[in-house]
C-alpha cells in the first residue's frame, strides 16, 4: 500500500514538475511573441537580413534561433530598449531549451547555413520570427 501511493506520489510530482517547467517556456516565448509585436511596429526599412525559412525542421530551431538572433545582433539597435529585450530573450536558457525541447536525437539533418538563407525585409523577417515562436509554444502544448 505504501509503496503505492509513494509510486502516485512520484507520478504526480514528475508530471507536475514538467508541466511546471513547460510554463516557464510558455511565458518566456509568449514575452518573446509580445516584443517581436512591439519591435515589428517600430519603423524598419532594413532590406538585407538572411531570414531562415517559413517551414523550420525541429531539427534546425536551435541554427535557426541563432541565426534570428545573428542578425538582430548586426541589424537592430540593441541599446534601444525592445530590440535589446528581444535580442537577449532570444538566448535566454528558457528560449534555447522551450524551443529545442525534444530534439537531441534528431540530429542528422542538415540545417541551411545562416548566410545561404535568402535576404528579406524587416516585415517579413518579424512575421518569419513569430511564426517560428509560435510553433514552438504549440510544440510545447503537445509535449
Ligand atoms: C540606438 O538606441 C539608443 C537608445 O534608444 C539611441 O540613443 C541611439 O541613438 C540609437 N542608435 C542608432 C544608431 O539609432
Ligand atoms: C548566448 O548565451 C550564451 C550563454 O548563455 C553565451 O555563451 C553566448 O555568447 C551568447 N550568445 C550571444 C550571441 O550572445
Ligand atoms: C516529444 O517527446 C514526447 C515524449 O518522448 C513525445 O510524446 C512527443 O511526441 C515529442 N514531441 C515532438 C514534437 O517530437
Ligand atoms: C517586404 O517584402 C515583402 C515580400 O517581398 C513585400 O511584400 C513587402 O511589401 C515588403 N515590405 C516592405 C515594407 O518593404
């Protein structure tokens, strides 16, 4: 009898505590999502940035974030209070790990190089951003 409900008791825990660590991702990205919106409004007539793709591999969100972040690093203002909040929640530990949640063992695929990516627009660039960011708070829903 003891050891079952010690047993229910570590069942519970171990959920709770994944459920509780999946929340502190979801805040972290949804303060992304807000900063990406606020960031978005300001204006950009930046041309050039190398964008990855609207269809990311899990397998490729770490290169992908990184490469977001890269060029927010080279483009952006990042003294200026939003874009330095967004380019620094980018490397945040909660981002990294909400966002590359189960994907150590898929580490075959290929990732485009952060250069090769075609260039685009700021617009398109943000809308990229947050598409990418949403998928992984859906991501982390399922999980
Ligand atoms: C960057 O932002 C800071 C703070 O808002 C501002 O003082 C500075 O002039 C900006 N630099 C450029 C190049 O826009
Ligand atoms: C991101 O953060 C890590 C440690 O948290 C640091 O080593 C690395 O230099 C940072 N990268 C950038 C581009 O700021
Ligand atoms: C993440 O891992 C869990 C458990 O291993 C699995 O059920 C889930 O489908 C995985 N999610 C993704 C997006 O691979
Ligand atoms: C950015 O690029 C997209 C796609 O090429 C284009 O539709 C849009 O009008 C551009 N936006 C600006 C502000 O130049």
């Amino acid at each position: 009898m003891k050891l079952v409900v010690f047993c229910l008791f570590a069942v519970c825990c171990t959920s709770l505590a994944s459920t509780t660590a999946n929340r502190k991702f979801e805040r972290k990205l949804q303060e992304i999502l807000r900063l990406v919106d606020t960031v978005k409004k300001q204006q950009h007539t930046k041309l050039d940035l190398h964008t990855p793709p609207q269809n990311i591999e899990d397998c490729c969100c770490l290169s992908a974030l990184k490469c977001f972040q890269a060029n927010m690093g080279v483009h952006f203002n990042i003294s200026e209070k939003y874009q330095g909040k967004l380019y620094s929640s980018l490397n945040h530990t909660l981002t990294v790990n909400g966002l590359t949640l189960n994907n150590s063992r898929n580490t075959e695929c290929t990732c485009g190089d952060c250069d090769l990516h075609p260039k685009t627009n700021a617009t398109v660039f943000f809308s990229r951003l947050r598409t990418f960011i949403e998928k992984g708070l859906t991501r982390l829903g399922t999980v």
